[in-house]
C-alpha cells in the first residue's frame, strides 16, 4: 500500500494535499516549522526538520514511506539536496512538484542575478528604496548596505531586531494581488525590487506592478540542482503516483 511524503511549504504542496485527502490517500505532509501558523492540511501534519539525511533515511524507513513528493519552495535548495540523498539510500520513488519559473514579458526590467552579492552589486551604491521581497532569511545579509531602505513585507512579526537601519515591516500573507501591490509600492515610494524567482501566481502580482509603474526588478536565478526528475503540474505527479498504485486518484 502506497504512503506518500509531501515536502511541503508552497501552494502546490496544499492543492495536492487537498486532493490527497479527497481521495482518501494513506499521506503525510511535512513542514519546516518555518512561520508561527502553517496553514493547517487535510492531511496528518508533521512540523520540523527531519536532521539531516541520516534523519530523513531513518524517518522513512519508519513510516514505511512508499513515495516522496518534494513540493518545497525552489529556493529550498538544502532539503531538496537531502531528499535526493535519502532516496539513494532508501531507494524510494521521488518526484520535484516545482512550478515554472517567472519570465519577463515585453515592458519589464529585470536584471538577472545568480546569488545574494549579485543582488548587492545590482543594488549598487546610490540610495534606493528597495522592496526586499525575499521572506525573512538573509535579510542581515543587507546590513552591509545600509544606504538603502528596505520595506520588508512578512508573514509574521520579526522575533529579533532586524540588522537594518532604515526599514519598514509590512505584516502580510500572500497570494497578494495587483491593486493591492501596486498601493504597496506607491505607498513607499520604492524604486527597486528584490525578488526570488519562485514562479507561482500568490506572488507573482509585485512584478506586474513594477512593470505598470516602470520600476526595476532584480530577480534571482534559482539555485542549480542536478538530477532532479521535476513536474510542474498537479495532474502529472498524480499520475507517476498512479504507476505504482492500483487505487483511484
Ligand atoms: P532549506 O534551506 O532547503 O532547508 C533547511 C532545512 O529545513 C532542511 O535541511 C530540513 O531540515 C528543514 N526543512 C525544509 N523543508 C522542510 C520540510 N518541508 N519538512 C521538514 N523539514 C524541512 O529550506 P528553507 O529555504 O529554509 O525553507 C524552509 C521551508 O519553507 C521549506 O519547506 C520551503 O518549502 C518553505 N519556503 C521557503 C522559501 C524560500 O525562499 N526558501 C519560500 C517560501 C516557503 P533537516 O535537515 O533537519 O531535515
């Protein structure tokens, strides 16, 4: 009988979970534990990291885990890393949910940038207002800038002092939409926008605001992973789940 793993922690990993539970599949989601309230899931919930490679092998084999569907954020490089490990070991069937990433359309300004100095190269030296759209890790990376200001936006309220000495915190939770960001980034007068290419539609709205209001996006590349087998849509992980299964999704 088929268990499922989910990695969770993006909107696709919620959607599949959904219709997991609707189907009534044996599966489990995991968090990070990353955000005060994860949204809750239809299906047993698992918080916190697993430690490391030797933890995941472990936590596999004791959950008879049959599948493992990493639906991570494309910036989590490190547990995408460790899944890839573990399954060698374990020798159990792995899938990447990853949606496509984000691409410019006509009348965008996106500068391409590969890590975080090349996002503080692109900044440069002038003082800009910066939408530092990149969540709540590596933000101190931004203290060795401080000519700039940085509008944070958040899911929960910093727990330490952010290392910043011009800001300003916005409390939100995405998906975020046009009108709404588009007053985000009038209402700070910001010049510049920091983003991960993450792709997705709860955070694409900022990039089409700074292409109606003309303002420049520097846009980080995702890191390289080798030998991932990736999906980018629900429909085609549910049918390499299907392979192995003979009950109906
Ligand atoms: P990361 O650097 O790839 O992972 C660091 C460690 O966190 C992993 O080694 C693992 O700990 C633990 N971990 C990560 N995802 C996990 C999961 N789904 N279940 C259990 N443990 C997990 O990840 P990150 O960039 O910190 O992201 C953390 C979570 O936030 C991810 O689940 C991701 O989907 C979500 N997220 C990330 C971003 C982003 O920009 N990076 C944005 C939005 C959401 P152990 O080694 O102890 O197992």
């Amino acid at each position: 009988m088929q268990k499922i793993l989910i990695l969770g922690g993006t909107t696709e990993a919620s959607h599949l979970a959904r219709h997991l539970a609707d189907c009534g599949t044996n599966a489990i989601f995991s968090y990070a534990g990353r955000t005060n309230a994860p949204r809750s899931q239809p299906l047993p919930t698992r918080v916190g990291g697993f430690g490391g490679v030797a933890g995941l092998v472990a936590y596999i084999h004791a959950e008879k885990i049959t599948h493992i569907v990493d639906a991570t954020h494309p910036f989590a490089a490190q547990m995408s890393q460790n899944a890839l490990l573990a399954v060698a070991q374990t020798r159990t069937p792995l899938i990447s949910f990853e949606r496509a990433p984000w691409a410019a359309k006509t009348g965008d300004n996106w500068q391409h940038v590969a890590d975080y100095p090349g996002v503080l190269k692109a900044l440069g030296e002038t003082a800009q207002r910066v939408f530092l759209a990149i969540g709540k890790q590596n933000i101190d990376l931004f203290a060795t800038a401080p000519q700039h200001h940085y509008l944070l936006r958040l899911v929960d309220p910093p727990e330490s002092i952010i290392p910043l000495p011009s800001h300003t915190v916005e409390i939100a939770a995405g998906p975020f939409d046009l009108a709404g960001d588009l007053a985000l980034l009038k209402r700070h007068h910001i010049d510049v926008i920091v983003t991960k290419n993450a792709g997705g539609i709860g955070a694409r709205a900022k990039l089409d605001a700074a292409r109606d209001l003309g303002l420049r996006v520097i846009v980080m590349d995702r890191p390289p992973l080798m030998g991932r087998q990736i999906m980018q849509s629900q429909q085609d992980v549910l049918a390499w789940l299907h392979q192995d299964a003979a009950q109906s999704f």
